[in-house]
C-alpha cells in the first residue's frame, strides 16, 4: 500500500526519524512482507541501535548500513515462547540446556525472547529470583521470568508482592502435580490464586491430579509396567482434565484470571472452551509436542527413543494432537509454548528400571517456529497474521510487554524474524543447537524457513551461522496487570453489591 506507514503507537517515545545519522548499529531490511498479529504489508524495515526506527516503502540509506534483502520473505516480529526450563535442577538432575545454549538453539529457530520459570530455594522466592539471576547472566537474547509457588506462609505471600512490584516477575505458577515435591493443594491454590489476582499477576496451573497420577504409578508397577508407556499409562488425560476443571472452578470463585500451561489433551481443552464460553477469562496454552506428537512413541522397543518423549502432561494418543490444532486455529487456545525442559540420553537413563525416575521434557526451543508454520500455516489451518499471534504478539500482550515486543512497529525492540515460506527445513539432533544428544522431532522435513534472526538490532542467524554472545541477553521486566485483569474489579464489585441486595424474609406461616 504505497508510502502508506504502519502506524506505531502515541507516546511509546520513539518517533519516526528521516535524518539517519551515523550512530553505530544500523539496518536495512528491505521488500519484504511486514507481518504483525492483525496486518500484514510490503514494506522496509528501518533499524538503528536496536530500536525500529523506521517501516515505509523506500526508505533510502547511506553506504554505512547493512542492507538485508528480504524479497519474496515474512518479516515478523521473533518468536516469544512463553514456556522454557533452562538449567532447571530437577528429578535428580539438571536440565542440559543452559541459559547461553537454549537461547542459542532459540535464535537458530527465530526466537529472540522466552520466559522461564524461576523455583524458590526451599520455598523462599527472594533466594530463587537471585539464584535464576545468576544463572541467566550468560543469556545471549532477551528473557523474562514467571515464579512457582510450591509452599504457603506469610512470608511467601509477602514476597510475592516484591517479586511483582520490585522484579519484575507477573505470573506464578502452581504445581497440581508432582506429589511429594511441588503439589500444593486447593487451600493453597485457593490463597494463590486470591493473591495474584489483588497483585495483578497471572495465576498459571500445571493442571494433573497429583493425587491421582501417583495412584496411577502404583497401579502400573504393582502390573509390573515399568517402562516409558507406564509414564503414558499411569497418568491419563482424565486426569488432566480433572485438575484443569478444577483450577477454572476456583479460579471461578475468587474471580482469578487463569493460565493453563501445557494443555495436552482434549479433556483440558474441552475444560478451557467450556469455561470461555461461559464468559471466564481462561488463557490455553498448547505446546509443541502436545500438537503435533502422539505417545505412540512410548512404547518405542529402544528405551533411549522411547523415554526421550516422556514429559507431563504426558503427550496423547493421535487425535488429541489434531484437537489442539484446531483449538489453537479458533481461539480456544491462544498461545504456544515449547516446555523446552530437556536431558540427554544417560539423564534420561536414570530411569532405565522404572518410569517414574525418567526426568520429564523434551526439547523445542528452536523448533517451535519452523514447525507450527509448517503444521499450522502451511496445512491452511491459520493465517500469517495468526501465525505472529500465536507465536509472539499475544504472549507479548498476556505478559505485558507489549508493543516493545511482539510487533514490528515504530520504537519496538529490533527483535525480527526473516522466514522464506518456499525454503524447507529438516530437524536432527546433528545440525540442531541444543545441548542435548536427541531430537524428539528427529528426521522431520517442512516448509517455512527461518533465515534470519535480529536480536535487538544484531543479526544473530544468518546463512545458518550464529553469531551470538554471552551476555548480550537482557532480562525485560514485566509489570503487572495486563489486559487480561481489565474489568475484573467491574465484576467484583457487581458480585459485592448483589450480596447487599434486601432479602425479604419471613416465617413460614402454619
Ligand atoms: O515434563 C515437563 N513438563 N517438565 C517440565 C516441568 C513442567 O511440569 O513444566
Ligand atoms: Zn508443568
Ligand atoms: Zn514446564
Ligand atoms: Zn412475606
């Protein structure tokens, strides 16, 4: 559409510059069709230190700016995955990608941000926000925290409120599984939820009936099942749509914005369109694996393939994969995450005798992009425009961050994606860049190739070389109440005032 300039945004305090002066880093993308969540345009792409300075047709440079070509390609705002594990300790190990290796793998795929999940050291959120401080200071990209709540006291409720106010961090997540380490209870959850709502922060569940998994162990090893299908077999998706019915019940309750990270089943699913379409805000959050993978896997003969897919929720038989699809392609679901969460093969032999003892994840920070293009948009289930929802622009808004990241507009970080929609991929554990020694998409072929990645104004990915640096990853502070709280103390006071409302009573006349 012409000299036509996509707009930016009132007073995000970075205006349009013409005088492109000599200041260092400076970039010009040129020709290539601009993509964000709502609009999409031919367009240049104006970049000086790491800022979006300019996007117009034509924009003339002088001899000192690179100039990237991007003719015939998507440019769109880096992924943001909403879901990650890196150097997490858990079940007896730690996860094999760091924060300078999983970003790494990440800017290979096109993402420039994630947003990993801080554990409190014996409870205390203080001690477990700087403990993630320190091990991010590698980070070579962009990256934000959520926190778990594994415990109740006076003082986890207190630091709460500093964690929101002072660091940064806008959403917490409850454990409804994993009995015996991080499961909390519905008193707690009940407390929790309450207390992220008067915050302002995102209450998020790991909904599994914990209670119920571990009955479902027991029941498989008493049959002698201790393989990688008994992780499959021994935690159904009944359960999981129990806990998720219950989360979105009490959450309900205590009117709570929720968010249900890793929704693997139709039965969560169905809990999540259910509770929407009574009018509850209830954010689905699928993830990779869950859409496109199914657990036949487990039951794999060779234990180093088949425990490479063990991860909880556990991924579910076909069916369940197409359901997320669609669910994601309607709205029902709004965001994918990778639970990116991974050990290498001897990690995952600590539980060669006995599923249980299999550390849970798998791997998908550098495969998300390319593979939800090639299973959403390339099947014709979602648009281009959808593509950048799904991918970064609507976590950028839950988590409220938004237009600094998410967009490709005027003052928004540089953080941009070049994909070539008529390039193929293909995903093994030789060329990929995780730390790990498996792929659980390995040998998988598609269209939609990212071909560059910008973080913050540096190309990082290029000619499928990376160029990163230790370091250079910022951590971006999210500030609470987002868009998702807009109206919720309207319905509380509406629920208050009915309480008051004159009941007319009598005695019931003989
Ligand atoms: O198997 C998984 N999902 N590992 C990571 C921890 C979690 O529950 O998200
Ligand atoms: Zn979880
Ligand atoms: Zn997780
Ligand atoms: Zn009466």
């Amino acid at each position: 559409s012409g000299s036509h300039q996509i707009s930016g945004f009132g007073d995000f305090g970075y205006g349009d510059s013409t005088d492109f002066g000599l200041s260092s880093s400076k970039l010009l993308i040129k020709g290539g069709t601009v993509v964000n969540a709502h609009h999409k345009e031919v367009a240049d792409v104006y970049i000086e230190d790491g800022i979006i300075a300019s996007i117009r047709s034509n924009i003339k440079v002088s001899d000192d700016v690179t100039v990237i070509d991007a003719t015939g390609k998507y440019v769109m705002p880096g992924g943001i995955d909403p879901h990650t594990h890196l150097a997490m300790e858990f079940m007896g190990s730690e996860t094999i990608d760091d924060f300078f290796s999983g970003q790494a793998a990440a800017l290979a795929g096109g993402t420039t941000m994630h947003i990993d999940f801080v554990l409190p050291v014996n409870g205390n959120l203080t001690a477990g926000f700087e403990k993630y401080l320190r091990k991010a200071k590698n980070s070579c990209m962009d990256y934000g925290f959520h926190m778990a709540i594994t415990k109740w006291d006076e003082n986890v409720s207190k630091e709460m409120e500093i964690m929101v106010r002072d660091k940064g961090i806008n959403s917490f997540k409850f454990f409804m599984a994993y009995k015996g380490s991080f499961m909390v209870n519905d008193e707690l959850l009940l407390q929790g939820f309450e207390r992220c709502k008067a915050l302002g922060a995102l209450a998020m569940v790991h909904a599994e009936n914990g209670d119920g998994v571990a009955a479902g162990q027991k029941r498989m090893i008493d049959l002698g099942i201790t393989g990688p299908e008994g992780h499959a077999l021994s935690r159904p998706p009944v359960l999981e749509g129990e806990a998720t019915a219950r989360a979105i019940r009490l959450a309900r309750f205590v009117n709570s914005p929720l968010y249900v990270v890793h929704v693997m089943s139709i039965d969560a699913m169905e809990e999540i369109a259910k509770a929407q379409k009574e009018g509850q805000r209830v954010i689905g959050e699928p993830v990779v694996s869950g859409l496109i993978l199914n657990d036949s896997w487990l039951w794999h003969p060779d234990f180093t393939i088949a425990a490479m897919y063990v991860m909880s929720p556990p991924i579910r038989k076909s069916g369940h994969d197409k359901a997320l699809q669609a669910a994601l392609s309607t709205g029902v679901l709004q965001l994918v995450g990778t639970d990116h969460c991974t050990f290498n093969m001897e990690q995952k032999s600590l539980g060669l005798e006995d599923f249980r003892k299999i550390p849970n994840g798998v791997n998908g920070m550098e495969e998300r992009m390319p593979l939800v293009w090639d299973t959403m948009v390339e099947s014709g289930q979602i648009s281009v425009t959808d593509f950048v929802r799904i991918t970064s622009t609507e976590c950028a808004r839950v988590f409220n961050i938004y237009p600094r990241k998410g967009a490709i507009l005027v003052g928004s970080d540089a953080d941009i994606i070049i994909l070539n929609p008529n390039a193929t991929f293909e995903i093994t554990k030789d060329s990929h860049h995780s730390r790990t020694d498996t792929n659980v998409y390995e040998g998988r072929k598609g269209k939609g190739k990212i071909e560059v990645t910008i973080s913050r104004g540096k190309v990082v990915w290029e000619n499928g070389k990376l160029k990163v640096e230790a370091g250079a990853g910022r951590y971006i502070k999210m500030p609470p109440f987002s868009y998702v709280f807009d109206g919720i103390e309207k319905a509380d006071s509406a629920y208050l005032s009915s309480l008051h409302a004159p009941v007319h009573r009598h005695r019931a006349s003989t």
